[in-house]
C-alpha cells in the first residue's frame, strides 16, 4: 500500500502525476490557504507533506501527528518549520535550495533597478495621463553603473547578486555570519567584507538577502535606517521581518533614504497599507524565483526529496538530524 500524502498548495499537475506513482496524493489544487486547525486535519494519517511557507510545522501541530514523518518545503527558506522540534519527533524536513539561485538574482537586480531608476513611479504618472512634456528633471533616480554595492547576506544568491554588479562596474561590499572565503570573494566581483555598520554607511544600493530567523529579526530598524546615506536604496529579497516596516515606511516618506524595493513584507499578504501611499517605494508579492523553468524546478526538488524521506534514503537537501 502506498504511503498517504499531502501536497498543502497548488501545484503543477505534472508535479502531482509524479508523486501519484509513488503515494497516495491528496491536493489542494484549489490552493486554499489551510487554517492551523485545518492543516491538522489534512494531515491526519499522512506519512508527509509537500508545504510552503504558509503551512506552520510546530509543536502543537506535531503533537497530534504520530504518522507523520517527511515534509518538503516548496521554498529554499524554511521560517515555517521548527527544526529542533521536528528533530525532537523525527520528522524529516527539507527545503529546495540552489535551483533557485540565479533566477531569485536577476529578480534583485531588476527590482534594485526599477527602484534607482524610479521605474514604478514614472509608469504610474504615465498611466495617469500626467505626461504632457519632457523635462531635464522628471524623475531623476540613481546610477547602478560606477557605484557601491551593499550586499547582507551573502550567500549563494548573495553572491550570485555580486557577480553580476561586474558589468556595472560597481564595488561590492558586504556583511554575513562569517567572511566567505578569498576565492569567494573573488569570483564575487572582488567583494569586501565589512561591518555591518561600513555596509549601512557605505552603501548606494543596499541587498538583503539573509535567511529569517529571530535572530535576524529586524536587521534593519530606525537606527539602521538612520547611518544610510539620504541618496541610498534597499532592496529587500529575504523575508519579512527582516526589516521594521513601519521604520522603512518612516524613512521613507521623510526621505532618510531615497527608495526602496520590496519582495516581502512582514505578516504578508498582509502588508502594512501605508506602503501604498508612498511613491518612493517598488512593490511585488514575494515573486523573486517566479519564473515558470525555476518554479518547476523547485517543485521538483521537494518531490525529490520526499519520495527518498520516505523510502528511508536521505533526502537530499535534509534540514532534520537525528
């Protein structure tokens, strides 16, 4: 008899033909956000699990599982597991890490773009029928080309961000855990390693792209805000929570710093609305590795995952330790 699974989310149907001959499928192509409540009773009798970032894997919910034994984030960050207690219930987790990389780069480098150059903002005027004569000082913004990258977090896809700074001949700085090694550095565009404090000084564009965790909890508040150059830009690509929204939203609309580019947003979908108001501001729903070849892909990599967690193999990307 095959092992009962759920897939959380919607997913391609291919994805679901693939798992079907391996285990017992039931998913949610409706794509309904499950309650806490609700993932439970989904999940009651279901040997694993294919989530994202929505499905919460914590005590409470384990407790009142006794069958479950694998669950394959959809997602290279992992905030919505709590690792140390599902190593506790033997419940292998893992993540999709790496088949990302590239594509969730060149979203940060478009996303750092558009807020430099003031992308947004100058389609919005457009769309509103505003544009009636060229002017020498509509929508000044910010070159890339010649200038300091900021880089927290590095990385794999920090450092994919880093080398692709070289055709714009911009110096690259960063702050990480620990320094990355010199040849690292080098194939990196020759970055720097810093202070965080250098890298909030120093910066013209600012990337985060460091993993959530409470440690990391608002890296960037008020008083970071605060030491960055007026000129500068922050892009954000990790998590919410990793930056205070409500300072970034201060910062903004009292100009402490130019712009920023958003992906992610603390307690999103639901974002704080006063975002909204703010013209100095890029805006997407947390896209940065939707593309349809990436997408796939990361698909894929869970199902990997969880058809060798559940034939007793190692899961290739295993979060879990016993």
């Amino acid at each position: 008899m095959k092992p009962a699974i759920l897939v959380a989310r919607a997913v391609f149907p291919e994805v679901l033909h693939r798992l079907s001959a391996h285990f017992e499928v039931e998913s949610n192509q409706d794509d309904v956000v499950f309650t806490p409540s609700e993932l439970i009773e989904k999940l009651r009798g279901k040997a694993g699990a294919i989530t994202t970032s929505s499905a919460r894997i914590n005590r409470e919910l384990l407790q009142q599982l006794p069958n479950l034994k694998m669950v394959a984030n959809m997602a290279v960050g992992y905030d919505n597991f709590d690792v140390a207690v599902m190593t506790e219930f033997g419940v292998k987790a893992s993540n999709t890490p790496d088949v990302l990389n590239e594509t969730t780069a060149d979203f940060g480098w478009a996303l750092m773009m558009a807020t430099a150059r003031r992308i947004t903002e100058a389609e919005h005027w457009l769309r509103d029928g505003q544009w009636h004569k060229w002017r020498y000082d509509y929508f000044l913004g910010a070159d890339l080309h010649g200038s300091t990258l900021g880089i927290i977090g590095m990385g794999r896809i920090g450092q994919a961000i880093a080398r692709r700074s070289t055709g714009f001949n911009m110096r690259v700085i960063y702050h990480n855990r620990s320094r990355l090694a010199p040849e690292q550095e080098a194939f990196a565009n020759n970055a720097q390693y810093v202070s965080k404090d250098e890298v909030l000084r120093q910066a013209d564009h600012l990337m985060l792209i460091l993993p959530y965790s409470p440690a990391s909890h608002h890296t960037i508040g008020a008083a970071e805000l605060a030491i960055m150059k007026p000129t500068a830009t922050l892009t954000n690509l990790a998590r919410g929570g990793i930056v205070d929204d409500k300072a970034l939203i201060v910062a903004l609309r009292n100009k402490q710093i130019a712009a920023a580019g958003l992906d992610v947003f603390e307690n999103e979908p639901k974002f704080d609305p006063d975002f909204l108001g703010l013209n100095n501001v890029v805006l997407t729903p947390h896209i940065a590795s939707a593309s349809e070849a990436t997408r796939r892909a990361m698909a894929n990599c869970a199902v990997d995952n969880l058809i060798a967690g559940l034939s007793g193999a190692t899961p290739p990307n295993l979060l879990t330790s016993f």
